[in-house]
C-alpha cells in the first residue's frame, strides 16, 4: 500500500505525539526518584549502632523500606561499626540524610552538623536497667561495690545514664565499680549472660520488649536510671525541606493503617509524634558530666 506524503505526515506526528506522551509519563512517574536523590543515589538513613549489625539490619531494614515505599523516595539504611564512627559520619562528613539516634548525640549533631528533630518516638523516654543473672548476690545498689558492669562504650546514653545513677547513690563510677566496655548491647547481654562480668546496663525496652522470654527469664533487674528524651528522628541542613513533611505524615499515620501497625510491632515502637529542636536541650547537662 502507498501513502500519500500527507498521510505519511500525520502518522510521523502521531507516533511523536504518542513518544511525547510516553515519555512525560514516564517521568512523572520517576519523579519521587529523581526528588529523592541526585544521581539516582538513595538518601542515605543513618542509625546508631546500638546492637549488632545482624539484629540493626533485622529489625530496621524493613523500616526504612516501608518508609521509603510510602514516601515516594530511595531511601537506604545505614549503621557503623561503633558508636565513634557514627559519631564522625554523622558530624564531620555529614553524611547522613536522616538520622535516627540517641538524644544526647542529636544534640551534638544539631550543634556540630545542622541536623534538625522534625518527629520522636511516642511517650517513651529512655532509661537504661542494670541487670544481674538470677542468682547473683547483687540485690541492691549497695552490693555493687567492687563489681563488674558490662555496657558500651562511655559516650553511649545507657553508660552515662548508668554512670550518672551510680553517682548519685554515693559511688565513685570511676573506682567503686569497674566498667567493661562492649560494642553494643547484644554483647553487654552476653557479657552477664556467660558469667563475664557481674551485671550490665542495658536500654529498658531492650530488656523488657526485645529480648525473648527464655533469655529475659535467666535476669533480673536491680537499678533503673533516670530518663531522657525519646529518641528523635532529624533530617540534615543539605536535604530538601519538602522530604520533613513526606516523612513526619508517613510516621503519624502508621497506626491508623494495617501495614504501619504491623511495622511498629516488629520494630517495637508505639509510633511518633512530632519534635523540635528544643525538646532535646535538656540533654545538655549529661553532656557535662566528667565521665573520667
């Protein structure tokens, strides 16, 4: 069959409308890609490595992936391998897009790194227990003296928590007592598990919610701390405002949808609320305390 030069015409700007058309759709659908990240790179999701990588990656993986399918953006979870480093990747290279730490170090990483608290775990504040295995001697504060206490490292929140009560029951943290420095809680809980050491400190959910009964069984808690804030969640100084508001309604909605209730129950967490900068300010004071 032979096409006239008109016909012929009309089908080449069909066929280019039709290109036109495919490729406008193609881009809107990608564009919460393309907002999310330059280059085609995930934002980047920092969390504190406050267990092994193993249970960081179980628990929180699945998070950030809900997170991420229901905002629209590339998001990737990352840790470190202590809480040194994460402290260097969090202020110096600034490299995390959001952040989900301790409040005492989302005080230096909003001073040091601009990070800002756009939201906050739900009406949990932390406290961090001591607890010995069930037939320690250990029963009260006062039978501590001389022992040996298993937690991270000393700019960890459950050891300044913990070195903070230990002072203020009229002991000297620095000789009283003896603290045997872990990488994480995981292996503060093995340490008093395996007879390593005499107690340890470890966060108050983590005991109570996350460990499984048989294990939580074998311990038993005889010293709780005083509280600071729940844990925040920030967004840098480098990352686009708009993806504030995307995160925070995903994370007040969480409850209200099936999915959402079930990833609070995996992670362990009631849900969120919205923060401020200003709700960690107290947070100042532990910072100052001499921990030599």
């Amino acid at each position: 069959m032979e096409w006239s030069d008109k016909t012929q015409g009309r089908l080449v700007f069909v066929r280019l409308l039709r290109y036109f058309a495919m490729a406008t759709c193609a881009s809107f659908l990608c564009l919460p890609q393309v907002f999310a990240a330059d280059n085609d790179k995930p934002l980047l999701v920092g969390f504190v490595p406050a267990f092994n990588t193993e249970r960081m990656v179980a628990t929180f993986e699945p998070f950030v992936d809900y997170l991420a399918s229901n905002m629209g953006v590339a998001l990737r979870m990352e840790t470190a391998p202590d809480l040194k480093e994460f402290s260097r990747r969090t202020n110096d290279e600034k490299r995390y897009d959001f952040l989900f730490t301790a409040p005492h170090f989302y005080l230096a990483a909003e001073r040091k790194a601009g990070y800002r608290a756009i939201a906050r775990v739900k009406g949990t504040d932390i406290r961090a227990v001591l607890v010995v295995r069930q037939d320690s001697p250990i029963n009260v504060a006062a039978d501590l003296r001389g022992k040996q206490i298993a937690s991270q490292e000393s700019a960890s929140l459950v050891t300044i928590l913990g070195r903070a009560k230990i002072r203020s029951l009229g002991f000297d943290p620095s000789s009283d007592v003896t603290f045997v420095e872990t990488p994480n809680m995981d292996s503060s809980l093995q340490a008093v598990l395996r007879k390593r050491t005499d107690a340890a400190l470890l966060v108050e959910t983590f005991f109570k919610e996350r460990l499984p009964p048989e294990i939580r069984g074998q311990l038993r808690s005889v010293m709780e701390t005083e509280a600071a804030p729940a844990m925040p969640i920030s967004i840098s100084s480098h990352t686009d405002p708009a993806l504030a508001e995307k995160l925070v309604a995903v994370l007040l909605a969480m409850p209200d949808t099936v999915d959402g209730s079930q990833m609070l129950k995996k992670i362990a967490w009631p849900g969120f609320v919205r923060a401020a900068p200003s709700d960690y300010a107290v947070m100042a004071p532990l910072l100052r305390i001499d921990e030599n």
